[in-house]
C-alpha cells in the first residue's frame, strides 16, 4: 500500500481531523491511501471518482512524499489477491455522506473512540478500500478488534505492517 501525505486544503483539512482525533502527529501526517498493483498503477478512493484504477504520479494533491507499508511475508498469490479484492470495488462510489459524520467526531476529538465510527461496510473512503482488500485476501484485518472505518493515520499505526525501505520519494507532476 502507498500512504500519502499532501500540501492542498483536503489534505489538510484530513491531517487536522486525524490530530483532533487523537492520531500522532507521525501518523496523522498521512491523508491518503492506495492499493499499488503494479508498473506505476494503484486502485484509490477519491471523493469524486469513488474506487478507480489511478497512477502513481497523478495522485497528488499538492507536493506529496510516499512511504510503502505492507505486510511481510507476502507470497505472489497474497499481493496478487489484494490487487484483485481491491479491483472488485471499482466504480462503488466514494461515502461522501459520511464525512459530516467524521468531520462532527473529528472536531469533538472522538476519533480514537473507534465504536463511535460508522460501520466500515457502509463507509467506501480510501482506507476503508485498502483495508477491506487485505482482509478479503488474506482472511486477517489489519486492524484487529476495530469495527469502525478506518483513517490513513490508523493504517500508518497499525503493527500488522511493516515499512518498505525506500526512503523518502517527493513526486512531481
């Protein structure tokens, strides 16, 4: 997975609501969420493409740096699965109706209060993407005893994933 982190006024508005909410500002940093399939293309939710096939180099709102996250060991087959259970949401449209709803609990800072949130199979934002593939295709979530949608920041927390050494990569349009 790719997490990403902007410079616009929805990253933005996203990195103040996860720090509101608790999140480190380590984690909160990261706004955005992508499945990388393969040769530069991932699958994403965005607001106003709902789940898409995108690349690489146009998912930037603003300069944006990158850190890779996946879980280790992962066989050909898992990676390939996770592309394929990511792939099965194409065209869903993104949750823009429970936004309000994050926005609300983002400004009275319940965030962290994850049974507040709404059920992650109601809610089709980035993470909840990422996170569904890689529960589908490997039979394990990736954030264990957590029933409410996900944030960026969570998956950038979470111990079930390891850093991929890379160092820091800044794409330009």
């Amino acid at each position: 997975m790719v997490l990403v982190t902007g410079d616009g006024p929805v990253p933005k508005l996203i990195r103040r609501a996860q720090e509101r909410g608790g999140f480190h500002p380590d984690h909160a940093r990261w706004t955005h969420i992508a499945v990388y399939i393969d040769r530069g293309l991932l699958v994403e939710a965005t607001p106003f493409g709902g789940v898409r096939v995108g690349q690489l180099v146009d998912m930037t709102f603003g300069r944006e740096l990158l850190v890779r996250r996946r879980s280790t060991p992962l066989t050909l087959e898992d990676r390939y699965r996770i592309a394929v259970y990511a792939l099965t949401g194409l065209r869903r449209g993104y949750s823009l109706a429970s936004l309000p709803r994050l926005a609300w609990q983002a400004l009275r800072s319940t965030l962290w209060q994850v049974d507040h949130r709404p059920d992650i199979r109601n809610v089709t934002i980035c993470s909840t993407v990422v996170r569904n593939a890689y529960a589908t295709a490997l039979t394990t979530d990736l954030l264990p005893g957590q029933v409410g949608v996900a944030w960026p920041a969570d998956l950038s927390q979470t111990v079930e994933l390891d850093d991929v050494p890379m160092g820091w990569v800044r794409v330009v349009p």
